[in-house]
C-alpha cells in the first residue's frame, strides 16, 4: 500500500451511474465538503445510454472522470465490477481516507466491508430502495430520495409517537447515552453522538433533524440542558427519570 504522505482527509468519490439520480450531485458534493478534499472523482457506466443523458450534462461542471463500460451481456451492465476494481486499486495505490460511494446496489456490500477493514470512511448515497446490509455497512448512508433533507429544506419531522415506536431507533439512543452518562445520567452530546456514528450509518437527518440534539429533543423520553464548561457551552443529554 502506498504510504507517502499523510492524505487522510482526501476523499474518493465513485458513481454508479446506472444507479444514482444526476440531480443529486449538489447535496453530495456539499456533505462531502465536512469530510475532506475530493480528490478523485469517477461515474461509471455506458455512456451511449440515452438514461445516463442527465449525468452527461453534469459531468464536466462537476470535474467528475467518466469510466466507460460497455454492456457486455444484454441486460447487465459491466459498470459495477468496474467500480469495484478501482477502487480496490485506489485502496493500495492512493492515500485516501475516505471513499464515497453513490449507489443503492446492495453487490457493493463487501466491498464496503473491505474498506473498512482497512480502517477507511465509507459515505455511501442512494435511494430507499437500498438494501439494508449496505446501507449499515457504511459509516454514514444518507438517502437521495426526493424527500432527502439538506440543511435549507429538511425533510418532513417524525413526530414523537413514530420516534417512539421505532424500537431499534430507541435502544440505540438509550445505550449511547448509558455508555457516556455521569453519575446523574448526564451525558455530554458529542460523546453519545460519537459513539452512535461508531455502531453504525446513522444521521438523524433521515428522521427530519438536521442535528441529534433536535432529535433528542423530538421525544420525550429524553431531556437535555447547555452546560458551561472551561471548553465552551456544550448540550448534554439524559433519559427521563421513570422514562
């Protein structure tokens, strides 16, 4: 693997262009923005079809590299196997610390798995349709559909009885809090927010909060206050007594 050089912070931004909407390519490239530099910047696809005619147009606006891929079977497309193979090659050839991948094709899963392995981001973009091993393999999943929030138009809130019912949702935001709570049950929120981003590809913009502490504060099993220390204010938060 090359080790020239401390990259980390640059990032390796592969399309799957038969599976990713091109109208999306502004919220990714502005998330992707928190992470890094995007260095290498590559859509993968047939570019003679007349589908892929709406990344064509972004393209060089967007200094995204075109790979192109012919369909070598009638109804299957060599684009993914593509994908694949760069990015293994950018894996042992490039200092990269991230990759991102936009696509709601679940036969990208072990690759995923792979770059983690190896101690790598993995930012993923795609549809609801995505499966559901793909979008937790990732460190972060955000969703592309029409409904997707950006920071000027979030997505509809969940309310607190749908927060509620979500099981899963509720034991994650309990055992966070319980790993990094003090003696009154007080913990600071960018731990528990921390340790919620190492168990798995949350954002609670996919619940309609463009931050965890409005989340919080959306149910009411949680409470949470500003505390003042010699760093600056920070938000903690709390389960409810009795909650």
């Amino acid at each position: 693997m090359n080790t020239d050089g401390p990259a980390t912070d640059s990032i390796a931004l592969l399309i799957d262009a038969d599976n990713a909407p091109a109208g999306r390519i502004d919220f990714i490239i502005a998330e992707l923005a928190s992470y890094g530099v995007v260095n290498i910047r590559r859509a993968y696809g047939n570019w003679q079809k007349p589908e892929l005619a709406g990344w064509q147009k972004i393209l060089h606006e967007y200094a995204i590299q075109p790979i192109q891929h012919f369909d070598l079977v009638k109804g299957k497309n060599a684009s993914d196997m593509a994908l694949l193979i760069e990015a293994m090659d950018i894996l042992y050839t490039k200092r990269v610390g991230t990759f991102c991948l936009v696509s709601s094709d679940c036969d990208f899963t072990p690759l995923v798995l792979r770059l983690r392995a190896d101690g790598k981001q993995v930012i993923g973009f795609g549809g609801k349709n995505a499966a559901a091993p793909f979008v937790a393999a990732c460190t972060r999943f955000l969703f592309l559909d029409e409904a997707k929030p950006t920071p000027q138009t979030p997505r509809p809130k969940s309310n607190a009885d749908q927060l509620k019912r979500d099981q899963k949702l509720l034991s994650m935001l309990r055992s966070a809090v319980d790993a990094h709570a003090d003696a009154d049950g007080w913990a600071f929120l960018g731990g528990v927010g921390s340790h919620i981003s190492n168990q798995g590809s949350f954002d609670s913009r996919n619940y309609g909060f463009p931050r965890l502490g409005d989340l919080f504060a959306a149910i009411d099993l949680f409470e949470l206050k500003k505390t003042q220390t010699a760093n600056g204010s920070h938000i903690q938060v709390r389960l409810r007594p009795g909650a």
